[in-house]
C-alpha cells in the first residue's frame, strides 16, 4: 500500500547567480500527506469497526479450533475402541485355547492402544491450549468492545476439561483390561 504523496505547488527562487526574475515552479511530491484528524465520532467509529473484526477473526478460529478438538476427540474414541474389541475378542479366543500365544498378543494390543492414546492425547492437549487461548483473547476482546460501544459482553464459554482426560483415562483402562487378563490366566 502506497501513502499518498503531497502534490502541493510551491513556488521557489532561483537559484543564485540566475535570472532574477524568473521564478520555478516545483511540485513537491515527497513528502506524505498527513491523514487529516479524526473527529471523537470518527475515531471511536474506527475503534469500534477495528474490535469487531477481531472478534469476528478470533471467533472464526476458536470455531476451526473447535472442530479440530472434536475430530482429535472422534479419533481418540474411534481408535481406542477398535483396539480395545480386538483385545477382547483375542482375549475371548485365547480363553478357548485356540490361540497359543495370546499373552503376548494381548500385551502387543495393550501396548499399541496405550501408544494411540498418548499420541492422541497430546493433539487433543494442543488442540484445547489453543482453543483456551483464543478464549481468553476473544474475552478481552468482546470486553473492549462492550466498553466501546456499552453493551454487555456476550462471554465465550469455558473449554471442556474432559479432553484433557481422555488420554490417561484410556492409558488406564488399558492397564486394568491387561491386569485382569493376567489374573485370570493365573
């Protein structure tokens, strides 16, 4: 974006040792244009505009966010509950002593499971640090504009603190699935 340039016409005196009477005329265009000055209607009008599109910025984000936080959540779900029906259904088959091996496949299950939900577990914990973070943005936000233009805030709600248990929560739904297979094969 360019700022306008100051084509005033200006006189100037010749140079020195010159014709004295001829005179030059310059346009001086390197100089910028000062902005002419806000009126308070003007300038609360421009604070106000400016508020509101950041709000609007920080809404459309918190909004992706959140979308963004539910899929990690689906996927956290989703995985989890494949592998925790493959452990049950090697664990019901090994029961019937058609799998030999079947300790050592239910540890492997365990152990990728357990793996799924750590790794998951840390995109959900990004996911809702940043969506608290565009939460608290957006509430200072939607508090100046409430005093810009006198009208009561209209507050986000707070993130949900169950996304940051999901992940151990499943961690130890493991543990428990692999310690009472473990004792009942004793």
């Amino acid at each position: 974006m360019t700022t306008p340039r100051n084509t005033e016409l200006r006189v100037v005196s010749a140079a020195p040792g010159a014709d004295s009477g001829r005179t030059t005329l310059r346009i001086d265009a390197e100089r910028p244009v000062p902005a002419p000055p806000l009126s308070a209607e003007e300038a609360s009008a421009q604070k106000q505009a400016a508020a509101d599109r950041e709000l609007d910025r920080l809404h459309q984000a918190a909004t992706a966010e959140q979308l963004a936080l539910g899929q990690h959540m689906n996927w956290l779900i989703a995985s989890q509950a494949i592998f925790i029906h493959a452990f049950l259904m090697v664990f019901v088959v090994g029961s019937l002593g058609v799998v030999a091996l079947n300790h050592w496949l239910l540890g492997g299950l365990a152990l990728i499971g357990v793996l799924c939900a750590l790794a998951l577990h840390g995109s959900l914990d990004r996911a809702a640090k940043t969506l608290a973070l565009l939460v608290v943005q957006r509430r200072a936000v939607e508090a100046e504009l409430a005093a810009l233009s006198g009208r009561a805030p209209n507050l986000p709600k707070d993130v949900s603190r169950i996304s940051g248990l999901a992940g151990p929560l499943f961690v130890v739904a493991w543990l428990f699935l692999l310690a009472c297979s473990a004792a009942i094969r004793l």
